[in-house]
C-alpha cells in the first residue's frame, strides 16, 4: 500500500455547480444518498455569513469583518438542518433577504478563504458531492465528476415562484425573476471565484429535464468514469 493513501480515490468528490435556482441542491442531495456520499451545501455558509453579519450588525460590504466573522462561527450540519452555535436557522437562511445578502457577501475574497478549510473538511470516505458555484473550479478542483448545472433564468424563476407557492408563501414572479437575474450578475461577474463552466466539467440544461432524470444523468455520467 502507498504511504501517502490518495484522497482522491478514499474520498472521491462530485462537484455540482450553477447559478441559482438550477435545482443543483435537490439533484446534489439525492446523488449524495443514492451514493451514500457526505453532502455539502456551499451555498448556505455564504447565507449563514449574511445572517450572522446581520445579527451583528455587520454591513454586508464590510469585507475585513466579515471574513474575521466567517472565521469565527460555529455551523453545523445536522440531519439537513443548518445550525449557528445551538440555534437552527434553516429557515432564516433560506429567505429572499439573505439569499441576496448571501450573494453579497460571496463577492469578498476574505469571506471565501475563511470559508475554503471547512469546505474541504467535508471530504470524508466514502465520498462526497458537493453543490455551488465554485466547487469544481476552485474548491475540489481534482473531483473525479463536475457538473455545471443551467436552465433558462425564466424557467429557474418559475421553479423558485412554485416553491414559494407551495409553502404558502407570496411570492411575485416579476420580482423573482428580476432577483434571480441580478444574483446571476454578481455571481459571474465578480473576480473572487466567479460562477464559471471549466473546460473539465460537464454541462448539463434542466430546462426540459425533471429532477429525476437529471440525477440520472449525474449517476450514469459517474458510473461510467468508474468503469473507465
Ligand atoms: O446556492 P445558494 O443559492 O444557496 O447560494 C447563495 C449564494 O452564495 C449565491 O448567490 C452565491 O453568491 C454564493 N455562493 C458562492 N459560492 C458557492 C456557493 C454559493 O459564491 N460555492
């Protein structure tokens, strides 16, 4: 046996990146437990920094002590849920207000190297998939399959509209849609690890795919690296 065992084959990574509201979440979770891989799901430790700046009263533009807050939080995963110290915020970081602060956060290189080791943490035998806009560019660039996620941001719009119905909740599709484009500019637009397809990874349009077939797809795609 080697004396340096590679994390690469103890550990294998699939990487599921794309802008918001690709339904990269829902397809990475259900790859993760078809696998029986860890799951992380990047995009809620940037939302967890915009609550958390929040309650402190620290602007989202506020780059130094963000990143020193990011730094000092304690998160973590249980069964799903998302927790700061002993509080579950699940449902406080899934809001429109700290989607958007999340994707203003996103844009300071401080936020993202204090969030880049816990990241990595994640990595555990048997393997992991991990969903966001930078895992396979920047993250887990050696993940044996990338993924890059789209759908027309209409269609993305619609699926956020229909969530937000189906909890009861009101949502207005105009205001949806015109969120969703502006988060789609920030995230590609800014120069710390901006949302970006690489040459390795494989693209893959859910517009006319159903979530079903499209963790399909990520299945079949990574059995047959297996095989080769
Ligand atoms: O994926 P989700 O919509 O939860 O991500 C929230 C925001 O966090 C995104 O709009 C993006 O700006 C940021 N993000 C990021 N890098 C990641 C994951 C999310 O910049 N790997």
């Amino acid at each position: 046996m080697s004396a340096n065992p590679d994390i690469s084959v103890i550990a294998p990574v699939i990487t599921i990146d794309g802008p918001s509201a690709s339904g990269k979440g829902t397809v990475a979770q259900l790859v993760s437990e078809k696998l029986g891989f860890h799951y992380l799901d990047s995009g809620a430790l940037y939302r967890i920094v915009a609550l958390a700046a929040q309650q402190n009263n620290i602007a989202w533009d506020a780059a130094e002590a963000l990143g020193k807050l990011a730094e000092s939080l304690n998160i973590s995963f249980k069964n799903g849920e998302v927790y700061l110290g002993e509080t579950n915020i699940t449902e406080a970081v899934r809001s429109e207000e700290i989607s958007r602060g999340a994707s203003e956060v996103a844009i300071h290189p401080q936020v993202r190297n204090a969030l880049f080791a816990l990241q990595q943490s994640f990595r555990k035998a048997p393997g992991l998939v991990a969903d966001g806009r930078d895992m396979g560019s920047v993250v887990f660039t050696d993940a044996k399959l990338k993924i890059f996620l789209t759908a027309s941001v209409e269609v993305r719009a619609e699926r956020r509209h229909q969530q937000y119905l189906g909890k009861g909740l009101m949502a207005d599709f105009a205001q949806i849609l015109h969120d969703l484009q502006q988060r789609d500019l920030r995230d590609s637009r800014r120069s710390a690890s901006p949302l970006i397809q690489t040459p390795d990874a494989v693209p893959l349009d859910t517009t006319n795919r159903n979530i079903q077939q499209t963790v399909e797809f990520v299945l079949t795609a990574y059995k047959n690296i297996l095989q080769n």
